[in-house]
C-alpha cells in the first residue's frame, strides 16, 4: 500500500503516520511545521498549487490519499481548505487514487443535531463554510470519495493544541451550552487507516460516543490530567460571533461498518490515566 497523507504535520495527520502499518509505503505533506518522523518521504507542498500536487502524484504514485491538511482561521483558510482540496480531489481523479477527505462536524449550524451523513451543511462560521464548500469541491471533481466528519479531537502524547490552550488558561471560558462528540486522536486515525483499506464509499461520521459540553469537556481533561482549572463557564450568546450550540454527529454508521472501536471519552481517559 502507498499512502500520501496530506498534513502530515497537523495533530490528525502525525497520528497517522504513527500508526500506519510499518510495511507500507508513506509520504505526507507539510508546509509550514517540517515532520519528524521515521520511515516515510516528506514534500513541502502548498496544496493551493496544482502544479505541485500533480508532480507528487506523478512522483508517488499514492494508492489511497487521506486529506487532513487544513487551517481553521487567517487569510489563507478558505483558499487553502477549497482550492487545495479541489486540486488533491482532481489528481486523485486523474490517477485512480482512493481519496480519504476529513471534514467537520461545524458544517453545521448546531440547530437540529443529532446529524446523520444525509444532512445537508448549513454552516454559520467562516471555518464552517470553507469545509462545507470543500466537501462540494470533492465531490465535484472525484466521483467516489470517502468524506468523513469528525468533531474534537483530542490526545495525549503529544497533547492536542486545544487542550494545552485549556489548561494554560489561553482559553478561559468554555461553553455549557455547546455540545460536541470529542474522539480521541488515535481512534480517529485507525478508522482512517482502516478506510484506506475497504471499499466504502460515501459520508462517515466518525467521532466519539459521548455528547458532551466544551465545559464539561473541559472539567473532564483537567481533572484526568492533574490541571489546575484556568477556565471559567460561560454561555455561547456571550460569544461576539455566531457559533454551533449542537453539533453531535450520528455515528451508528461508523459503529456498523468500521471494527476500530470509537470509545467516549470515559473510557479513554479511563485507560490512559
């Protein structure tokens, strides 16, 4: 098997690469952040650039693409999440390769949750609508792609950027009225591995079993970790933008088709603590 990750420096993408099977054949992507990572090949790509990602798929020759490269905020996040998946979708298409992309469960507007595969986004933040448009630019230009919505992702080893910003207080209110499925990172990369090597086609919601609030999250990470709590409860309305108050995702799917078990965050922190 030869595998492109594309953000292979990204927390998602890194898991990965962790955890793919030794005997494959791996490169990933990165641009701004290089890779430290044994046994694979490593291209600094802009994925924004067609020309690039056609050489690397001419060079490579990948049999299955898993798409995590992405940013959530700046000037670059809606060229680099639609022009960038566009581009991959395309020199997928050109070279029958498999083509794995990682959207988000903020594609939708958190209104009529819980979300099942067949909902249609209807997002309300910027990062929202650049994944909602890049899962349309997929679908454009690859007939058969996997689209997979996630929700938090959160690990340990390393800890994720959102929960080092919790504990550090960067972070100092977390919402009671905003619900999520958080999955942890290693979960979320073996089901990816693991559709890499099947024949599904189609939407996925791949995220954790247990809805819980960003506070309640919150509260559960400190306490597992032995974190002084620096964060404060609040309410989305004090938010100055529009946010997502629910946006649990139906994972029956997931739970029917994939055998990589997608535990709650009890359980991990349960066996990790």
């Amino acid at each position: 098997m030869k595998l492109l990750v594309t953000g292979g420096s990204g927390y998602v993408g890194a898991a990965i690469l962790r955890r793919a099977p030794a005997n494959w054949q791996i490169a990933a992507t990165y641009l701004a952040h290089p890779i430290q990572q044994p046994h694979a090949a490593f291209f600094c790509v802009d994925i924004r650039d067609a020309h690039t990602i056609a050489k690397l798929f001419a060079d490579f020759q990948p049999d299955v693409v898993i798409h995590t490269a992405a940013l959530m905020f700046g000037d670059e996040m809606m060229t680099t999440n639609i022009d960038g998946s566009r581009n991959l979708a395309r020199a997928a298409t050109q070279h029958h390769t498999r083509f794995i992309h990682l959207s988000s469960d903020v594609i939708f507007d958190g209104e009529h949750a819980p979300y099942a595969e067949t909902d249609s986004p209807a997002p309300i933040t910027p990062y929202g609508k650049s994944k909602a448009r890049a899962e349309q630019v997929v679908r454009d230009e690859f007939a058969t792609p996997v689209i997979v919505r996630t929700s938090l992702v959160y690990g340990f080893d390393p800890i994720d950027p959102r929960t080092r910003l919790v504990l550090s207080g960067e972070m100092p209110q977390l919402f009671t009225d905003e619900y999520r499925c958080p999955i942890f990172v290693d979960d979320l990369a073996d089901a990816l591995i693991e559709l890499a090597q099947n024949d599904f086609v189609g939407g996925l919601n791949v995220a954790g079993p247990q809805r819980l609030s960003r506070y309640e999250f919150g509260l559960k990470l400190a306490q597992a970790l032995g974190a002084e709590i620096r964060f404060q409860s609040a309410v989305s309305a004090s938010s100055p933008s529009p946010r997502p108050r629910d946006c649990t995702l139906d994972i029956s799917r997931a739970r029917k088709l994939l055998q990589t078990r997608l535990r709650s965050v009890d359980e991990v922190l349960a066996y990790s603590f």
